[in-house]
C-alpha cells in the first residue's frame, strides 16, 4: 500500500523543486489555552511530497520535558494540491504529557526520505519548524498538579460504571457480594489514573482486590481504564449506608473542575432475590375477608371463656453457636467472634432483645463493635467473658395461678370475674 504511494506521486525523472518536500507539525491544544502538567497536547505531523519516494524514516526530537505516546500508525495517502497536481500525504499524530510549566520549544522533527532525483537515488531529510509549546502554572486555590489530595486528573471526559454480584441490598450477614468499579479518562494514559478509592463502614468488612490498568489507543488520543474490585461482607444485621465517592478531575475541553462520583449504595434491607417475591400480594376477596373475622371473633371468645395460662419458658443460645463463640474467645479472634454472632440476630430475635436489655452483655457487644468497625482503635472486650455471658440461659418468668383475661389489656382495666 504504502510502496503504491510512493511511486505514483511524481515521474522518476522529475527534479527537486522548493516546495516539493514540505513537513509541518502542529499542536492541538484543548480550549485553545496553554496547557497545564501532564495534561494531554496532540502533536499532528504532516509531510506532503510531490516527489517519488522510495524508503522514508522519521527522525523524532528527543521531547525532553515531555512523555508521549504514538497513536496508532502513520498513514499515506494520495492528496490534490492547490495546483491540481496529485502528491503523497503522510499523516502521524503522538500525544504528549508536559513534566512540569514552563517555555518550552518542540524542536524539529526530520522526515528522512530516499528519493528518485533525476534517475539517481538521493537521500534527502526534510525537517520541520520549531513549535514553541508554553505549559501553564495552575493558579487555583484547590487542585492542581503539584498537590497530592485530591489527584490530579486532566482529561477531555471522564465515566464510571458500578456493578455488583449480587446486589448489595440482598445480602444477609456473612454474605459476600463483588463491587467492580471501571473508571475510564478520555486523553490519558493508564499511569495517571487515581489510586484505589477507599472504601469503608462501619458494620461491613471489605477486601480489596486486584486493581488492573491499560491505555486504549484511539484516533483522538488515550483512553485510561482502571478496574477496581471489593469484596464486601455485612458485619451487622441492620442496613448499612455505604456513601458516595466522589474523584475530582480537570476538563480540559471546558477548563474547569469538575466530579465524577461513585454511587451510594445500601448493604442489606432485606429486598427479595427473585422478581415474584417483590410482587404485590394480591387482595383477598370481600368473603375471604368477613370469614376470616368471623373465625377470629369465635376464636377470640373461646380464649376468654377458657383462659389461657402463662407459664415460664427458657430462652438459650444453641449449643453449636456456644462451642464457636468458645472456640473465637479463647483463640482472641474478635472477627470470627463477631461473624459466628451474626446470624442469631436474625434468627433469635426474642434473644437479641434480652441481650440487648442486660446492660454487661450490651455494652460489651457494642465494645466489640467499636473494636472492629470503629473509626478509632478500640480495646477489645474480654471475648471469654462475653462469650459466658451470652451463654447463659434466660428464663421468662409468667403468672399461671390464675387464668388471665385477655381482654383487660385492652380496655385498660382489668375486668372483675
């Protein structure tokens, strides 16, 4: 393809005049303004060629205070100049990342062609004009590039998906569910794309993963994509917030500070798995309704002409939990502690309120809590003596003497016999 090209510009007899090799190289500069720190310049460099070119190589400055990064591949193609005559365009575009500000000059690119002068092969380097490329000091009170929080991110734009598997409001204590996060940046490369957010709660427990970068080359400059991962696990029964992140970054299309956000999300609450469990419960029909009153009230009657006696019950830990509460305390391992705890808010509800109502038991669940969820360091409470505690049986004491009316409850007064 390419050799078509270089032998159709021009007859192999035809000699060099001014003008037949030209090689020009212009920045694109976003908004039209001197660009700041490692903030993405387009360099387009264009050479058009009257003459028949045999072999060509481009001879690239050494870009000192700059990183770059060629986009794609260099093209040729056939062009029609003002003329009429039919010439070889060679088209390249890099992109380059300024260090720091300054008064910068991007010295000359050289396009070394061998050429057919007369019938004889000619070498001939053709060279482009000096570009002086000013880079900008950041002026701004907040951000900027010479600050650490928050991250510097110049980028023509800048979009964030959030996923999960399963969804976080579904989850029930030790449960996992996966947080993926992509952040992708328009007009840069994958080295300059924050760190890992942060992310932390009271309440869960959350392991980072893996982070991956890389740099997708397109015509219109880098684009940047990070993947961060968590996994996250409810510590606690009751729904936890998890709050927005926001990242900062600097639009270099309209030059202004603007906030790409991670979304909020809610760990548990219960929502249901599967689509036909949120369905509405359908209405029960008139005759449903008045029979089921009419049981109600004959079974209503029936307890106040027998009574009912109340008698003491006992209300205990299960054995299985007790041994793996035990068996967490002795070897000091607060988490596991916790995580083996979990599951009996939900299933012993009756039992979490006494727990919940014994002041020693209480405070110490709440100090277990703070230890390992708290945003400051807490002690660890005495896990042998708490896992005691929780252990022992609670009875409920009940009047059974006498038959109690249950009615007198209602009214607010107790009814004579």
């Amino acid at each position: 393809m390419l050799g078509a090209f270089l032998f159709l510009a021009a007859p192999a007899h035809a000699e060099i005049s001014p003008g037949d090799l030209t090689l020009t190289v212009t920045p694109e500069l976003n908004g039209n303004a001197a660009p700041f720190s490692r903030e993405m310049v387009l360099l387009h460099i264009r050479g058009v060629y009257r003459q028949a070119i045999l072999l060509e190589e481009v001879v690239q400055p050494s870009l000192a205070n700059f990183s770059w990064t060629q986009l794609g591949r260099d093209t040729w193609s056939k062009t029609r100049l003002p003329d009429g005559q039919v010439a070889v365009a060679f088209d390249r575009t890099i992109a380059i990342f300024p260090h720091h500000p300054g008064d910068f000059t991007i010295d000359p690119f050289i396009h070394r062609l061998t050429i057919n002068d007369g019938g004889t092969r000619k070498v001939v380097d053709v060279p482009s004009v000096p570009v002086s490329l000013p880079v900008a000091t950041w002026t701004k009170p907040v951000g900027g590039p010479d600050v650490k929080e928050p991250w510097w991110l110049p980028a023509r734009d800048v979009t964030i998906t959030d996923s999960w598997s399963p969804d976080p409001e579904t989850v029930k204590i030790g449960e996992t569910t996966r947080r993926i996060v992509t952040l992708e940046a328009q007009g840069l490369v994958a080295e300059g794309l924050p760190p890992r957010p942060v992310m932390r709660t009271r309440g869960i427990l959350t392991f980072a993963g893996p982070v991956t970068r890389e740099t997708i080359i397109t015509p219109t400059g880098p684009v940047a994509r990070a993947t961060y991962q968590w996994d996250v696990r409810p510590a606690v029964t009751e729904i936890v917030p998890l709050d927005a992140i926001t990242i900062p970054w600097f639009d270099t299309v309209s030059r202004t500070l603007r906030e790409a956000e991670i979304p909020a999300r809610q760990i548990g609450g219960g929502l249901p798995d599967r689509d036909e469990d949120a369905k509405p419960v359908a209405p029960a029909s008139p005759m449903v309704v008045a029979a089921a009153a009419v049981g109600a009230f004959g079974f209503g009657l029936a307890l106040i002409g027998f009574g009912v006696p109340r008698r003491s019950r006992t209300l205990r830990l299960d054995r299985a939990t007790r041994r793996e509460l035990a068996r967490h305390a002795e070897a000091g391992d607060g988490l596991g502690f916790r995580a083996a705890l979990g599951p009996v808010f939900e299933r012993e509800p009756e039992l979490a309120r006494l727990w919940r109502s014994t002041r020693v038991i209480s405070e110490a669940l709440a100090a277990l809590d703070a230890s390992l969820y708290g945003r400051t360091e807490e002690a660890t409470p005495d896990l042998a003596l708490l896992a005691g505690n929780l252990s022992k049986p609670f009875k409920i004491d009940r009047p059974s003497a006498e038959p109690v009316n249950p009615l007198a409850d209602l009214d607010g007064r107790a009814l004579r016999r």
